[in-house]
C-alpha cells in the first residue's frame, strides 16, 4: 500500500512538507489504529537482541538523526519496531538552517539530497520534547554547535548540550560530520577532535554520568584521516562511532547533470552511498579490532544492505532515506530478513554476524 499509494501522494509535496506532514499523522496512531499498526509492523525474535553500552537492544535497527529531529513522534516509533531512536541534530540556541526548499529528492537514484544546516529549537525545547518518553527502547541524541559559533569555541555548545540532556536520553552522539552547517566537518580534523571529546569525557564525568558518548563521522574522509580519528577515539576512549553522515560525493548518478547541478550543495543520502558508507564502516572495524561498538549507517533499504553492513563490523544499523522510499513496514521486512539470512549462514544470533566479513 506504501508503494503504491501512498508515496505517490506523499510524493506529490516537496520533500520537506512530506516529511512534516508524515511526523503530524503519526499523532493519530491511537486506540484500534495503533493496535492494527503494532500487528502489521512489529517482529521479534530474540536471535536479533543484543546489550550493547550496557542497553538492551530489542534489534539492531534503529532510526537515524534528521528523521525525528524534534522528537516529536517518540510513541509512534515504537509501533514500528524500532529498536533504537536518535533525535536531534540539536545545539544550544534555536536555528533555522538554510533558505528552503533544502531536501531534494533523486528518485532515480533512491537517494536524497538535504541541506537543511541543521534547523532545530534548541536544546532547551527538545529538553521538554523528551519528558515522558518511551522507556521501552534506548534514545540517544544527536549534539552539534550553532552556526554562528566558530570551531574555536565549539566545545562550549557541545558542552551546553550533554549537560542539558545527559538526563533525559540513553545515549549522545557527537556530530563533527554535518556538511551543511558552517565548518561542523572541520571537527573532525585530529586536534578539534581530540580537544573536543575529550572535554566531553570529562564533563561526563564532572557530571557524574556514565552516559555512552558516540562520535559521527561523515563517509568522505581519507583512510589517513579515519586512521588519525581512530587514535583519538581510543586514546580518549570514546563508546561508539557512527558511520556515517550524508555524502558530498556525488559521482555514479543515474540523475541527469543537470537536475544535479540545479538542486547545488547539501548531503547525499540514500542508494548513492550504500557502498561509500559500508567501505567506511569496514575500514573503522579493522581500524578498531571490535573495540569500539559501531552503529552502521547509510544507504540501507533492505536486509542485504543492513547485514552487509553488520557483517563489516557494525552492531547495530540506522536509516533515513530508506524509510522515506520503502515506508513503514521497512524495520519489520529488515529484521525478518536478517533472521533468515542468520540461519543460511549458520548463526545463532545477530552478535556472531559482526565483523564476520573481517
Ligand atoms: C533530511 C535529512 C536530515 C538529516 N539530519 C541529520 C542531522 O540533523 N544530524 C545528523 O547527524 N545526520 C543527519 N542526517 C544524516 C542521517 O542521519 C544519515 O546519517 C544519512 O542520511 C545516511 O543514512 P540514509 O542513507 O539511511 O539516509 C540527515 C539526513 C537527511 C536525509
């Protein structure tokens, strides 16, 4: 039904207003509706759940950052499946990113383009946003600075954010990789970095907080400069890395040059980067050697695409664009899938899969 007459409607609207007015119905997903839903759309087979950051993980498939930026449907999630959530980008002071329209669709390509600059209400709205929150699977959140805070005084927005919301999510996600927010992807060069997170390790601890810090890295970073934030990242001893963020790449489109050409910058989702992103992820794992829990991201719209990215060392996966042209019933067909593809290969759950391609 999603395919055939519902994305066609939905597609009708400019990508934007589809994505708000999906989040707005979600609202009614109430009584029989949400009965009917949880029938329709929930899966679960114990072989799929896993501790990790010392959380249980009901499946790996979680919701990536941007699809639920203001928290606004948290109980509708859940219906779905969903075996994790990342809300947010968020930082300190409310924003409102770039001019629209900021999100293009390459249908051709089952990719997006999106640059929205990270538009959000501030930390102290999604604060509110997160009161009464599912308690039934874990939510992180995903923290980045103002776009008018220069790289030098980064770390205070940074900063700003866990301390507000250390409290209210499981997990929080440190964005270095946006490539629509003035110089966000500058942090991820080695001395930022290091300065950074390690600042953030130790306000966690000032806090008093055990709360796992995750770092989200973008897919077109060199082997060399990956190899300089793996170095950081154990040296400061940081709890998970997140691969990966969109694509400025946009190299083996099937849409026209033109078309390209006329939407201009922003991130590339989607299709177009599935291979970018898991080339990504399996230079991470054996950059790692398994210590550092991996969340897998980018381009997955299907349970190939997320087991092949399990298989190159992540645990758990996320997605955006997949959702968008597969629909609803996406998490459940992914989960069911990874089972039957546990069995061919003679696993007896999601964990021995990890890394099995190393
Ligand atoms: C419209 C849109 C908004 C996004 N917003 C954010 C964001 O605020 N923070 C972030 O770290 N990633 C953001 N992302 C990136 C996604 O979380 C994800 O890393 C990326 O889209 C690759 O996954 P996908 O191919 O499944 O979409 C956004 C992506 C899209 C398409």
């Amino acid at each position: 039904m999603y395919k055939f007459l519902i994305r066609p409607l939905l597609f009708l609207l400019p990508a934007e207003e589809a994505h708000e007015f999906t989040l707005f119905m979600t609202r009614f997903c109430k009584g029989p509706f949400k009965w009917i839903s949880e029938k329709l759309f929930h899966f679960e087979d114990e072989r799929l759940e896993q501790e990790i950051f010392g959380m249980h993980f009901k499946n790996p498939v979680g919701l990536a950052a941007g699809l639920d930026k203001y928290a606004r449907a948290l109980h509708f999630w859940p219906v779905l499946g969903v075996g994790h959530i990342e809300v947010g980008g968020v930082t300190p002071k409310a924003q409102n990113g770039n001019p629209k329209p900021r999100v293009f669709r390459l249908k051709k390509d089952r990719s997006i383009i999106n640059r929205f600059g990270l538009n959000n209400d501030g930390v102290d709205a999604l604060y509110k946003s997160l009161i009464g929150r599912p308690k039934s699977l874990p939510i992180g959140v995903n923290i980045s600075k103002n776009e008018w805070t220069s790289n030098e005084k980064a770390l205070e927005d940074y900063l700003t954010c866990l301390d507000r919301l250390h409290n209210s999510v499981d997990f929080v996600v440190v964005n270095v990789s946006c490539p629509n927010s003035t110089n966000v992807d500058q942090l991820q060069e080695k001395n930022y970095l290091l300065e950074l997170l390690q600042a953030l390790k130790n306000r966690r601890k000032e806090l008093g907080s055990k709360i796992p810090l995750l770092v989200k890295i973008g897919p077109d970073v060199e082997n060399d400069q990956l190899k300089g934030m793996v170095d950081v990242i154990n040296q400061v001893g940081i709890d998970g890395i997140i691969a990966s963020n969109t694509s400025s790449n946009r190299t083996d489109l099937q849409t026209s040059k033109e078309k390209i050409q006329s939407i201009g910058c922003g991130g590339l989702s989607g299709q177009a980067i599935t291979e970018l992103s898991s080339n990504v992820i399996r230079e991470l794992a054996r950059l790692t050697q398994g210590k550092v829990a991996i969340i897998g991201v980018g381009g997955i719209a299907n349970a190939e695409q997320a087991y092949e990215k399990i298989r190159a060392g992540a645990s758990l996966v996320q997605l955006y664009t997949g959702m968008v042209y597969e629909g609803p019933g996406l998490i459940k067909k992914i989960n069911k899938g990874l089972i039957e593809l546990l069995e061919r290969d003679g696993f007896e759950s999601i964990s021995q899969a990890i890394g099995a391609d190393l």
